[in-house]
C-alpha cells in the first residue's frame, strides 16, 4: 500500500517506522522547519533513539503527501485532527481515512469520528486505530496488538489485512464508537492510577483502580452507543492496563506527578508530550452527567485537576462510599 501518515510525533514516527517495512510510507509534519529537520536528521525530536528508514519519504507539502495515497492516516493529537482533515478536505474530499488519536475533542467533548463527519463528510471510507501500544516499542519492533475499527466493515477488514505484520497485529472492528471511548476514557483512570501509585498506596489498590475504571469505562461507553464487548478487547481492557501500568504512559506520570503536589500546569510543562486524560476527564464527566452514568473515579481526577483537590482527599473521598454490590 501507499501510506500518508500526517503528524510526525512520537505515535506517527513510529508508524512510519513499522509500516515501511512493507508499505510505501510518506510522512508529512505541519510545520516546514520539522519535516526539514526530519528530513535531514531522519529522527524524530520525540523519539530520538530512534532512525527514520531510508524508506520513509519526508514530505513537507501536504498535497504532495497525500495524492494517490492508498490510506491516509492522521497520527495527530486530538486537538489537531479538526484542522489537519479541514485541510485533507481543501485537498481532496473522499480519502481513505484513518485516525490514530484517542480522547474527546476540546471543548466541543466530541469522538474524533464526530470530527472528521463535520470536517470531511465526503469522506466514505473511515476508521480508528486505537489499543494498546507505546509508540517507542512499536518504533522498536517489539510486538503489538491493534484493532482498526470503522462502520463500513469491509473497509475495516481490509485495511486491517493489508496493514497486519508479524510485529504490528491488527485486528478489525465494527464498533467504532466503543473503540474511541476506550481509548478515551482509559486515559482518565491512568491519571487515577498514578495518583495512586505516586501516593505509594500498593498493587492492590492500583489493580481495584483498574477493575472498577473498567466498569465505569463500560457503563459510559454502553450508554454512548457502544458494545459491551469492546470494553474487555484491545481497546477496553487491553489498552486501560498497559496505560495504567507501563512506565512509558504519559497519563500516569500526569496523577504520579501531582500525587507528589506538583500543579497541574507545571507538570503538563515538565512532560513535554499532549497528555490526553487531561482534557478528556472533563469532557467524560460531562457526558456521565447528561447520560446518568455514575463515575466517581472520573469525578475524583476532576478535582484534583481543575478544582484544587489534594490527591490524599479525592483517594479518601473514594474509600469512604459505601459499599455496595459489584
């Protein structure tokens, strides 16, 4: 296949990385300066242990980038997929599109397919790429497990056959929804997961933190529209514990920061990367809130994160419900 990836961070970097192996692989970076500097350094500023192949063409033109692509995959943050599929709309207006960012757009608290439905509605063949996965191990080679998912299953399954690999396995889904909010969602209970985890308070209540995180994730996505199977496959249960876990996550070094008092813009500053729990909490409270759908794991990283609430007294406020029937 011949492949646009547009975005040149650390997630789209190590797509270029692994689908050159067999793929005609471009990528473009909305700033010039960074697809020259990619261009003659062949590493990316955030992953740089890591070598851009040979194969991997640095296109600072987005027309160019893009024209006569098989698929085009936007590996943007979410606060940039609008803008980045406007200017695929300015360009062409029915690509084969994907979509490798997970959370809840600002401030609108819409999925990315919401967003790229306004911004490309000629766009016919869609989907998201979303699971568990470091973009540092995938730029490594080491093994990955992912699932494409998109309304028009055909295009799913198809796409999913053609970018499989021995070290980048893809599954296909019909559930696009269920798969964007759990890889939305899950980011909000890694930020509960490091907060725990900075308070030293242990395995355990890290591994009740992950289990009721799930029921929360399921009970919001099922009430969203999504499949209650989805939330225990890769994009439910598979990415919430690498993301809750692994030292590499980004939203767990957010909650194991401001565990240790730091504030929250002082950390998003110190970690250098978008992490995406941040603002995704507050959109997924909201959506709780006008489905009826209790959270309180989501609602206590909200205090901590917008309202001043010491972790100590979110972690306490947790304890102290009542208990009730799994």
């Amino acid at each position: 296949m011949e492949i646009a990836i547009l975005g040149a961070g650390a997630w789209g970097s190590a797509l270029a990385v692994s689908f050159s192996a067999e793929h005609a692989v471009t990528l473009w970076a909305r700033r010039r300066e960074d697809c020259e500097a990619l261009a003659a350094k062949r590493r990316s500023r955030y992953l740089p242990d890591i070598s851009l192949p040979a194969a991997v063409a640095v296109e600072p033109d987005l027309a160019r980038a893009i024209e006569g692509r098989d698929v085009v995959i936007v590996a943007t943050a979410t606060s940039g997929l609008r803008d980045t599929a406007l200017a695929v709309a300015a360009i062409t207006s029915a690509p084969a599109l994907v979509w490798a960012c997970k959370g809840f757009e600002a401030p609108s608290g819409s999925l990315p397919h919401q967003v790229v439905a306004e911004a490309l509605p000629g766009a016919l063949h869609v989907a998201a790429l979303s699971g568990p996965s470091f973009a540092l191990e995938v730029a490594r080679g080491q093994p990955t497990a992912l699932v494409l998912a998109s309304r028009d299953s055909a295009f799913a399954t198809r796409t999913a056959a053609a970018l499989n690999s021995a070290r980048l396995r893809i599954y296909s889904n019909a559930d696009l929804t269920g798969v964007e909010l759990g890889g939305a969602l899950k980011n909000v209970i890694a930020i509960a997961a490091g907060i725990s985890d900075g308070l030293c308070l242990g395995r355990n209540a890290r591994a009740a933190l992950v289990t009721r995180g799930l029921a929360e994730i399921a009970r919001l996505g099922v009430a969203m529209g999504g499949q209650p199977e989805t939330f225990n496959g890769l994009a439910g249960l598979g990415d919430l514990v690498l993301t809750c876990t692994g030292d590499l996550s980004r939203n767990r070094e957010v909650g194991v920061r401001l565990a240790k008092g730091k504030r929250l813009d002082v950390v998003l500053a110190e970690l250098g990367h978008v992490a995406e729990g941040v603002h995704s909490a507050r959109a997924a409270a909201e959506h709780a809130r006008a489905c009826k759908v209790e959270m309180p794991i989501t609602e206590a990283v909200c205090a901590v994160l917008f309202e001043g609430r010491p972790a100590q007294d979110a972690v306490r406020q947790l304890l102290m419900r009542d208990p009730r029937r799994e």
